[in-house]
C-alpha cells in the first residue's frame, strides 16, 4: 500500500502523474562520456527544461543538489560496467539509507528479467522495495527483458517485466519500448504501476521524440531518458522537447517547434 510519505515524494519526481526522469547514473557503467564530465551544468540544463527529476549514484549526490533546480533526485542502488565480465550482473552499490542521507525523494534499482542474474536481483529488490515502504520512499523499478534468447523488444517479456516488477513492491516501472504504442499497450496493461521507457542509445531528435510520442499514446506515465539526452549536444532543447509530449500531449513536430529544432514542412 502507497503511504502518505510514498505518495508524496512520488509528487517530487514527477508532476500529475507524469515523469520525465533524466538518468546520470552512467558514469560508473560508461565512464565520465559527454554529458557527465561537467554534471553540474547538466543536471542544470536539464531541470530547467522540464525535467522532473535526476538520478544518479550515491557518490554523486554533493554534485546535484544546488543544480537541480528544485527537481526531485532520485538515488540508484545497483550497477555494473561496461569493461567488466557481465554487463547484465548488477551489484547492489547502496541501501535505502544511505539513499536518504544522500538526499534522495526516491530510489531506483534496476533487474534484467531473464538474464542468469534474475533470481539475485529479484531478492536484492525485493529486500530494497521492504525496506523503502518503512520510509515511504517511492521505488523505480528498472526492469528490462534481457538474457539468453530473451526478445528485448517483444511486448509479451516486457510485460512479464513490468509485472515482475509491481509484484515485488515497486512504485514505478521503467522498461525498453517495444516499437510501437500498439503493441506498448499491452506492457502497459500488464501492471497497475505507472510504466516509463527507457530512452537508450541517441537517435535523432526526431526519432528520440516519436518514440516518447509511441510509448505515451500506448499508456506510458513518461519515461527515464538517460543518454538520449545527456550526451545530446543541447541537452536542454531535447529535453523541452520530450517534455512537450510528455506534459502538454504534444505532437511530435510541436515538440520539436518547442525544443528549437528546425521541422521540415
């Protein structure tokens, strides 16, 4: 059950029940690419764009506070890299706890439905979603369909992830876009949770805006757009435009107008 102080907090990372959540939790996957050396002017741009809310790791905490502008801050607890045996093998990297300490208004911890790591990381979120519910902080489930011979793109797995994720206590659910909003309904129907997608690698702008616009007219509550938008080279601009349908139910070409991008008539 959503508790006063869940539901609350639920209020900072989002606005009416949509979410655009910009992820820079990617330093410790990737390393500092672009977008990440500087964070502070990021985390800066972003939230004044339209953001609701930022996530990092702990460790990066000092660093968004006076640049968040007011945004919600939400702490991941588990990782991997990129270099490392496993990229699928999250660890966990922190505790609701220290979350709170750090100032977070929720916490994030991400699962690969399918992978050989599956029934680890089910526990470890399951002891995270328990955990949480004793503070009323909300939890955002990043659980993706991934592993051996698992379609991460197929409607019925991101389904079972979704769900995999309100039966173990999430709040929110961010999962991968299965290419349309068709087939995106079902995901979404398959959970009562608010389910945001991922952004993945950059597209163009067009195509980083129609997939939000797909994934909105097939049930979405937003997304969790991470490189898509820090590494753009006006992470601002693609942001006010995301917000656009996001927020304001925009049409791709209007959120474009928005964002300052030249549309083609």
């Amino acid at each position: 059950m959503t508790t006063p102080g869940t539901h609350a907090r639920l209020g900072r990372v989002g606005t009416a029940g949509k979410y655009l959540v910009v992820p820079m939790d990617h330093g410790i996957t990737l390393g500092a690419v672009q977008g990440l050396k500087d964070i502070e002017s990021t985390i800066d741009a972003v939230t004044r764009a339209g953001a609701d809310a930022v996530l990092t790791q702990k460790g990066i905490a000092p660093r968004v506070h006076d640049n968040k502008n007011d945004a919600g801050y939400v702490v991941h607890l588990n990782a991997s890299t990129t270099i490392g045996p496993d990229t699928n093998d999250k660890r966990l990297t922190g505790t609701v706890e220290e979350a709170i300490r750090a100032g977070a208004d929720a916490v994030s911890f991400h699962i690969n439905v399918g992978s050989d790591h599956e029934p680890a990381q089910i526990e470890d979120l399951s002891d995270v979603t328990d955990v949480a519910s004793r503070f009323g902080i909300p939890v955002l489930a990043m659980a993706y369909a991934r592993g051996p011979g698992v379609d991460s793109t197929d409607p019925e797995s991101l389904g079972h992830a979704v769900r995999l994720a309100e039966e173990l206590g999430a709040d929110l659910v961010k999962t991968g876009y299965s290419g349309d909003g068709e087939s995106f309904e079902h995901v979404c129907e398959s959970t009562r949770l608010p389910v945001l997608i991922a952004g993945g690698a950059k597209g163009t702008d067009r195509e980083t805006v129609g997939m939000v616009r797909g994934a909105m007219d097939g049930g979405a509550a937003g997304v969790s757009m991470g490189r898509s938008i820090f590494q753009h080279d006006d992470p601002a601009a693609i942001t006010a435009a995301v917000s656009a349908v996001v927020h304001d139910d925009a049409s791709v070409d209007e959120a474009l107008e928005r964002g300052g991008f030249v549309v083609e008539a």
